[in-house]
C-alpha cells in the first residue's frame, strides 16, 4: 500500500475541478448582478473591481470570458460562504417580492369580478383598506371596460392594493 491511499484529505482532481467550476458559477452570478445589488453582498475591493470589469467588457468575447476566469481564481481563495448566504438572501427576497405581486394580482382579479364579496373578503384580512375607494376603483374599472378604455382603473386599484397591503 502506498501512502496516499490512506490520506483522507487527498482531494480527486475531478473533485478540485468541479470546485473551480462551482467558484467560477458563483463569479458569474456576482457579474449579473446589478450595482445596488452588488452592494449589499460582503467583497474586498479586489474582487469588486474584477467584477466591474467584467461588466463593462461584457461585449468582448474572449476579454469577458478571460476575467470570469480570473473572478472565478480570485473566489477560490476566498471565503465565499457569506457571498453565498447574500446571494440567497437576495434570491429570497425577490421571491418573496414575487409572490406578494401574484397575490396582488389575484385579489385584484378577484375584486374586478366580483364585486362587493371580493371587496369584504379583502378588508377582512386587510382591515386599514378603505371600502370607499376599492368600491370606488371597482366601479371606475368596470365603466372603462364597457366603454373599451385602457384599464387605469385596474392598475390604480393594484397600485392601491399594493399600499395597503405593504404598510
């Protein structure tokens, strides 16, 4: 027997390989990002600057693909569990801002179709929405179908919605 097949911290090269390539995803993630997101998530000024680089020679071809290399060498000497939690933080956070426009939606579908039942359904689990208004977006809504108006109506009521909801 040799003495490395007893070593329990030898790593496969395949193992190494699909490391760099995981790191390099990660950079490549980091390059998408936009510049208010980019802020929220803990790097050094290094990596910082690699990745505003990486942004601005997104059109050249080979100069791109060479500095998501170079992001991808500078994440492996990295700690990139924090880089990590705030990209998942992130990716949360835009689901949940998701969700909440699909509720939204519905209760404004619903609102639209069916009237007054909708309209208490919605102050019974909002009650600081006022009744007046929802009725009065509703019927607004409704005439500007009939006459074949574009729906301000409909996206005042979601704007609506969306404030009661979110306070």
């Amino acid at each position: 027997m040799t003495e490395f097949e007893h070593d329990d911290d030898l790593v496969s090269k395949s193992e190494l390989k699909r490391v760099a390539e995981a790191q390099q995803r990660l950079g490549e993630q980091l390059v998408a990002l936009s510049e208010g997101k980019l802020a929220k998530i803990p790097l050094d000024e290094e990596l910082l600057d690699a990745i505003h680089l990486a942004q601005r020679i997104r059109n050249t071809r080979e100069g791109y693909r060479r500095q998501l290399q170079l992001i991808g060498k500078m994440m492996r000497h990295r700690d990139t569990a924090p880089i990590e939690q705030a990209l998942a933080e992130l990716e949360d956070a835009h689901n949940e801002q998701s969700a909440l426009f699909h509720q939204l939606e519905k209760y404004r579908d619903s609102i639209l179709a069916r009237g007054d039942e909708a309209i208490q359904q919605f102050i019974d689990s909002y009650p600081n929405a006022d009744r007046q208004k929802l009725r009065q977006f509703y019927r607004q809504a409704n005439k500007q179908a009939q006459q074949g108006k574009s729906p301000a109506a409909a996206r005042e009521l979601f704007k609506y919605l969306r404030e009661v909801v979110t306070l």
